[in-house]
C-alpha cells in the first residue's frame, strides 16, 4: 500500500506526521534532528549534517549519493554499524539494489526512494519484511525507515539521508509506505 498525504507546508509538518506514524523515539529524534538543521532551506544540505551530534543514532542512518545519478543506483556513502550490522558486511561504496535482500525492494521499496529522489519529498515507511528469502539466514523482521532527500542547490537532489530501525517482529504489521 502506498498513501501520499498532501504537500502543504514542507518539511515543518513532517514531524506531525511522522509523529503519527509512529512513536519510536529513535525515529522522531532523527527527524528532530534533520528538520532542525534545515535553516531556511526547504531540504536539507548534507554538508550541513553532523552526525556527531547524534552519535547514539548513527548506528541506524544512511547517507546516499546521487551526484554521479542514480542509473546503477542508489550509492552507499555512510551506512551505520546497526545497518552494517543485518546485511553481515560493510555497505558503504556499494549500490543499494546490489545488497539489499528484503523481499518488498523492486516492487514497493526502491520505487519509493526513487519517487522521493525526483519529488524532493520525504518518506517514511513501515512493514514486515522477509529478509534474504531462500538463504540460510532467512528471517523476518519489521524495518523502519524515515528518509530524507538533501539538496546543496534547492533544485536538484545530491544526497538523501535516513534512519532505519531493524526489529524482530512481534505482530503483524500494516504496510506503510508514504510519502510525506
């Protein structure tokens, strides 16, 4: 399922948004955390995030770089150790659709990034996720990603920057995957 709330005032009503959407604190102090840095800019600018600020959530976030395009994917600039830590290896350097094994990424997942790359607009998703389908260490887990995409110019996107939270899953989940 995929739900797109109207644009109504950028990024100042994400946050309420996103509050709704969730009550994870890691998640909220992420967005926090982003939208605060904006200044006057309507996205953010990567070379204006400092992660340090925020060291206990730097385990969960990502940093992609768009500049050389998107036509071999979504590029791996940072990728927290907690991230690290799912995939079994070192993401940074490597293509998103090249390590990514959940089982929502072709058909809902990447077609999410690539909406918020081309919009400039936020997204957030989550849901239960079946990953490395087939593999010895096939499991399920419920992922939860807020996702923002950055902009040096405030024309094109560069970079995009997020949070993903990987949980066992307790119950079932509702799919969300929206665009804010």
């Amino acid at each position: 399922m995929t739900e797109t709330l109207p644009a109504e005032t950028g990024l100042a009503v994400v946050r309420d948004r996103v509050a709704a959407l969730t009550d994870s604190s890691k998640v909220l102090q992420f967005c926090d955390f982003i939208i605060t840095g904006l200044g006057d800019g309507a996205l953010p600018t990567y070379e204006s995030i400092d992660l340090m600020q925020v060291p206990h959530l730097a385990p969960h976030i990502f940093v992609h770089d768009y500049r050389g395009g998107i036509d071999q994917g979504m590029l791996v600039k940072f990728s927290g150790t907690a991230i690290d830590e799912h995939y079994g290896k070192v993401l940074q350097g490597r293509y998103v659709e090249e390590v990514y094994t959940g089982s929502d990424g072709p058909g809902l997942y990447f077609p999410l990034h690539y909406r918020a790359i081309a919009d400039r607009r936020p997204f957030f998703a989550r849901r239960s996720v079946l990953f490395d389908q087939g593999r010895p260490m096939e499991r399920y887990k419920q992922s939860t990603t807020l996702y923002f995409p950055c902009s040096s110019d405030g024309m094109s996107t560069d970079y995009g920057v997020g949070m993903v939270i990987f949980e066992p899953v307790r119950t079932e989940t509702k799919a969300v995957y929206m665009m804010l």
